[in-house]
C-alpha cells in the first residue's frame, strides 16, 4: 500500500491508502475519490516528504507521534467499520444482485454489505447504483 497526501480544489489536506499510483489514477479518472470533509473530487496529489530516519531522538518523538495518530486513525475506521456492519445486511457473495435489486426498487430498501469483484463494481457503478467500500482496516490489526 502506498500512503499519498492529497488535496481537493478548496485546499483540504488529507490521506489516501492506494494499491499503486495506477490506482489512484484509476480511482480519481472514475471520480472515486472524495475530500473527506467538502466531497470534492478536484482531488490531486500533494507534496510529501519522504520519512527518512537520521537516529535523532527528534525522529523516535516524530514516530511515536505518528504512531499515536495511526493508531486513532485505525481505531476510528475499525469504529465505523462496526457501526455499519451491525445496522445491515451481510449478503457474502450476493452482493450485486441485491445492490441492484435496491436499486430498482424490486425489494426494501436497506442497508447491506458483501463481497463484489472488480468487475461487478464496474457495473454497478456504470448503472448508477451507489455503493462505496467498507473502510478498510490495516492488515496489522486484523
């Protein structure tokens, strides 16, 4: 995984996880990524510094610090993660034949979660059904 710094057209500054740059522009030609806090997608890369470790004591304060605020952030997506999977449906594989079930209206209207393949994304994405991935959780605390 590769961690960006971005910044959307109102000048927020926030993270994204990728698989690869590829992915990421995948993901922004497709409209897929979002500033978390206006839901723009004028998203672009900004610039980073690369984290290099000199042995400072300056640099083990750095680490702890970001070490402290991974670990909120983990906490919080492991929080929402719960939160939507108790309040619906878990539908394993079924997942596009339901999401466009609910789509078009053919059975209620409620929250579900399951498994879809790229290409089932694909799909349900070019016929207009919102979906959106579960927050994902770091394989470390898994």
């Amino acid at each position: 995984m590769i961690r960006f710094s971005l910044i959307c057209g109102q000048n927020h500054d926030f993270d994204g996880w990728f698989s690869s740059s590829e992915d990421f522009d995948k993901q922004k030609e497709r409209g897929l990524i979002a500033c978390p806090l206006c839901d723009s997608v004028k998203v672009s890369k900004s610039l980073m510094a690369p984290s290099v470790s000199t042995g400072r004591s300056k640099d083990a304060m750095a680490v702890a610090t970001v070490d402290a605020h991974r670990r909120e952030l983990v906490q919080k997506m492991i929080e929402l993660r719960n939160e939507i999977t108790s309040n619906a449906e878990d539908v394993g594989k079924r997942f596009p034949e339901e999401a466009r079930k609910i789509h078009y209206g053919e059975t209620e209207e409620r929250g579900i979660y399951g498994e879809a393949n790229r290409e089932e994304v694909e799909s349900l994405l070019d016929e207009g059904v919102e979906i959106a991935p579960l927050p994902p959780v770091p394989d470390d605390v898994n």
